[in-house]
DNA sequence: CCACCAATTGAAAATTTCTGCAATTTGCTA
DNA sequence: TAGCAAATTGCAGAAATTTTCAATTGGTGG
C-alpha cells in the first residue's frame, strides 16, 4: 500500500504552492468562498489559465468547488493552507531580513574598504 | 526599489522546497548542522546532484555553509524553516485524510449502489 | 610538491510545467 | 429551444527546471 515517501509527497504539496496565480487564489479564499469570476477580477490571468490552475489545486484536494446555479464557488479544504501561508509569510520575512543584513554589510564593506 | 510583488516572492519560496531532496535536505538540517559528506550517504543523490540543490539553497539565504578543513557544513539560517516544516505536515495529513475521506464514500457507494 | 578526497561549477540534454487557443459543457432565460 | 455567460478541457508550442557529464577548486597527508 504504502507507495510515496514522505518528503515526496511534502515536496509536491510545496510544488502546488509555487505559482504566483495558485498563491493568490489560496489568499484570496483564505479569506471567504468565491465564484470564479471574483477570482478572475481580483486576479490578473486569462479564464482559461485561472481554470487550470483551479484544476491543480482541486485534484490536490487543496480546494473544493461547487457549483451553484451558472457560476462556482471555490474554498479552501481545510484550516491547515490558512496556517502554512501564516508560516510562509513569517519565513519570508527572515530570508528577507537576512538577505538586507547581507546587503548592508556588502554596502559597508563598499563604502569603507 | 520595490520590485517584486509579495505574492511572487511566495511563490518563488515554495518552489525552492518543491523538490524531494532539497526537502530532505532541511529536513536533516532541522536536526543539526551537517557536512555534505553525511546529507550524501543520508540521501540517494549523487554528489554533483546534491550541490546544485544546496546551491540553490544557499542562493535563496535558506541555509548557509561554512567550510570546515576538508568538508563544507550546512545550517539552516533561521528557526523559519523548521516552523514551516511543522505546518506542512500539519496541512498534508489533513490533505491525505480528506482523500481518504472521499475514497471511503467512494469505496461505499460501489459496495452498496 | 603531488596525489587524493570533498565539494563545486558550467553547460548540454532530458524532463516538467505553463501559457494560450479552439472547442465543449452546463445552466439560465428570453 | 436558441442563445448567452460561466467554466472547463485537451492540446501544442514555449519556458523553466532537473539531471548528467566533464572539468575545476580548496585543502591535507605523504
């Protein structure tokens, strides 16, 4: 039964999130449900891309999506994308902040050599 | 200055961990500085394999390497890295039992259609 | 100094992922 | 029921990533 590694299936859960559109939606529907057609306004991307995209994260079983009369609404499966993007934005921070301290030694170096 | 937009600058973060063995990497990380030698022999990669993705790594700020006489250590640069750890597992196990979820109801509906 | 081990680099080949187009499905309403 | 809007699908070309190979660097012991 037991078929993938871990660290695979982590490192394809993490390959998910790597795409600008797919973050955005993940945001976005962290903050309510939306039809589709929200998304494509909020979102800068073609319906067409935007639907892939919607097709990776509901395979995943990262979203759901119903429909309800001519449109469909998408949300989020669970609590747990909410808090990874939480952890996301605080690791992002520090990479930042390291890169500027870096940053400001290489400028220091520069200005008194 | 302000160059990227956020939600890119995300992206690109998740990408850097959406391949096993960089997840592998930090994993072992998370537990202590190691030298390349030992991610070597804990990894199935080959040597020129494993320096491109702690090169990439290492570009990112995630990690850094200090060497040390003959061999190069590697650290992760910050406790970030170890937190996001913690909350992507937290999101897979919900991912997987939410699959499990529909594959029972689908198991069910085919035993008694 | 030379030979060797540890690790890295650069670049081409192989693979994967993205984008954009044409065509289709679904539900509503005039 | 014909027509329209909302979404999706399948696919081909383009773009990005990964793998692999040959060559190189840094450090150490003989």
């Amino acid at each position: 039964m037991k078929s993938v590694p871990l660290y695979q299936a982590k490192a394809e859960m993490f390959r998910l999130l790597g795409h600008p559109v797919r973050i955005r939606v993940l945001e976005l529907l962290s903050e309510r449900p939306m039809p589709v057609r929200d998304l494509l306004t909020a979102i800068d991307v073609e319906a067409t891309g935007l639907s892939q995209h919607l097709a990776v994260l509901r395979r995943s079983g990262m979203v759901t999506a119903q429909r309800e009369g001519p449109t469909v609404v998408y949300a989020l499966a669970g609590g747990g994308v909410a808090n990874l993007l939480v952890a996301a934005r605080t690791l992002l921070t520090q990479m930042l902040v390291g890169r500027n301290e870096l940053l400001n030694e290489l400028l220091a170096e520069a200005g008194a050599p």
